[in-house]
C-alpha cells in the first residue's frame, strides 16, 4: 500500500475537497482495509470502495 498511497489519498480528496478531510478519509479506510486484510486479493480497489461508501 505505501506505493498506492498518494493516488489513494488524491481520490479521497476528490471526494471531500479538502486536505484534511481527506486524510482522515484515507486513515479510516485504511483501518477498515486492515481487518478485512487476510480476505482481500486486490488492495487498492478494495481500499477505493472503502473510500467511497464511508464518505
């Protein structure tokens, strides 16, 4: 995931307009993402949806 973080966090940021909310959007998903960690094949577009259902 550190090499997909930046576009993670620049979609997150389109989707609140605002930096710190972004990042916030960004942690949150991240801590969804690491429960459901063992179960996931494809991070990036799991952490993507993440992103957009906990807006």
């Amino acid at each position: 995931m550190a090499t997909r973080s930046d576009p993670l966090l620049r979609t997150a940021y389109l989707l609140t307009h605002d930096w710190g909310l972004a990042e916030d959007l960004f942690q949150e998903a991240l801590t969804k993402a690491w429960f459901a960690w063992p179960r996931v094949d494809e991070p990036e577009p799991y952490v993507r949806r993440i992103l957009v259902t906990t807006l």
